[in-house]
C-alpha cells in the first residue's frame, strides 16, 4: 500500500504536467497511439524474459518519433499511419506473448493495472523518469508553451519546432509508461487527460493548470486506492471510474455557470 501511494503520487505529477500539454495541444490521439504500440515493445522484451517496462520505453519512444515525423511531413494521412501504428504495436505484443512458454499474470496488470504490485525497482525507475520529465518541461517550458499554442510564432520566434515537438512526444511517451504501472495499458489515455481537462475548465494559465492537474490526479489515484481496496474491486478501473464522473460533472457545472453568466449578461 506504501509502494502503491507513492507510485499514485509520481505519475500524478506526471500527468498533470504533461497532460496539460496534450490537452492544450488537443493531440490525445497521437498518445493513443503511443500508449497503444507499446504493447509491441513489452511483448517483445517478456519474450526475451526481460521486464516488460524496458521493452515499453523503448517502444513508446520509437512509436512518438515516428508518429512526430508522420504528423510533421503528412498531416493527411496522419490518421491512417497513426491507427496502423497503434493496430502493428498490439499485434505485435500479442503474438510475442502468445509465442513465450507459459503464462505470467502479471502481464495483464500492464493491461488493466495493478498498482500493488509495484515494487521498489519500480518506485526508483518511475522517480526517475519523473525527474527527467520535469527537468525537461522546466529547461523548455517556453518553447513547449510556443509550440502547443502557435506553432507559426515559434518558427517565426526562431526555435526548432520539429525538435520540440519530437521532444514532447517523446515526454509523452515516457508519461504513458509511467502511468501502465498505475492504471494499466487501456486505461492509460483517460488519466493522462481527465485530470488536465479538468484543470482546464478553471485555470487560464498552462503553470496552473499543471498544478491543479496533478492535485486531481492525486485525489484520484488516493481514493481510488482507497475504495478498491475496500470494494475489492481493480484499482485502474476504478481510479478512472472516479475521475471519469469528476470530469463529466465538472463539465455540467462549467456549462451551467456558462449559460448562467450569459443570462445574467443578456439581462443587464
């Protein structure tokens, strides 16, 4: 439970920060794809009896490169490239799995999630990745701001749109494998994106909305914990569930006050 606090604590931030990017940008069909092609990579390094989370890195960053370029060079097609991509990346994971000797179920807690079964290793290799994310976001954070909101004024502003672009996709990358140990591969794209959307629905700046994200993905990691723990039920289907609900009835509210204040302004 320890492990599984502390993990829920680290992808939060995660999420929060590069969800917001993803969110802003509107690109959480380029990360479907991402998250999607890196069941190739794991299928490929259990085959090998490697871990499985070596083999997803690898794979979501070859897959963010290539779906960058794609995006870059044709936009036209990008959705077909994106999909076929995202259908090679399972197929491949599934026949490499169905051709390995016997059967780890703990294979399936990459697809659907088990945040119990995190181990120290674990915890040391997504603070890492958490650390790099955040160094990166930081040393950039003017150039992503630039590229997620006018990529013409960047270029216009002399910056190397092509490299940061490539560079927040693979931070995206890296995010989606963080966030498999928490809420499982099918899962991954909604609390990449829920608790920034959220966020967006109350802070006009991209650094508070980074902020309010990860405070959501913390409440929603917590007590999704929490009451799994207690319902038995699966932990990722669960955290999502919750934030799912926050972000649909934060959404009503939003509309509410929307239609309010338009009233209000019309009678005036």
């Amino acid at each position: 439970m320890q492990h599984a606090l502390i993990i829920g604590l680290l992808a939060s931030f995660a999420c929060g920060i590069i969800g917001t990017y993803v969110v802003v940008k509107k690109i959480g069909y380029i990360s479907g794809g991402i998250s999607h092609a890196v069941l190739g990579g794991m299928g490929i390094a259990y085959f090998l009896g490697k871990n499985p989370i070596h083999g997803a890195i690898i794979a979501a960053i070859v897959a963010a490169v290539i779906i960058g370029m794609v995006n870059l060079k044709a936009r036209q097609k990008e959705d077909t490239i994106i999909g076929a991509i995202w259908a090679i990346g399972m197929a491949i994971g599934i026949i490499f799995i169905s051709k390995t000797p016997g059967y780890n179920a703990d294979l399936m807690s990459y697809l659907f999630g088990n945040i119990l079964l995190v181990t120290k290793s674990d915890l040391m290799m997504i603070l890492v990745l958490d650390l790099v994310i955040f160094a990166i976001v930081l040393l950039f954070f003017r150039q992503f701001l630039a590229v997620s909101f006018d990529e013409e004024y960047a270029k216009i502003q002399g910056m190397k749109v092509e490299f940061i672009y490539l560079l927040l996709l693979c931070l995206i990358a890296v995010t989606v494998v963080i966030l498999i140990q928490v809420v499982g591969l099918i899962l991954v794209i909604a609390l990449l994106t829920l608790p920034a959307a959220i966020a967006g629905h109350y802070s006009r700046t991209l650094s508070g909305m980074m902020l309010l994200a990860s405070i959501l993905g913390i409440i929603f990691t917590t007590t999704g914990l929490w009451v799994s723990y207690n319902a038995n039920l699966p932990t990722g289907a669960t955290i999502i569930l919750i934030a799912g609900s926050v972000f649909l009835l934060s959404s009503i509210f939003k509309n509410m006050l929307f239609r309010f204040k338009s009233a209000k302004n019309n009678s005036s």
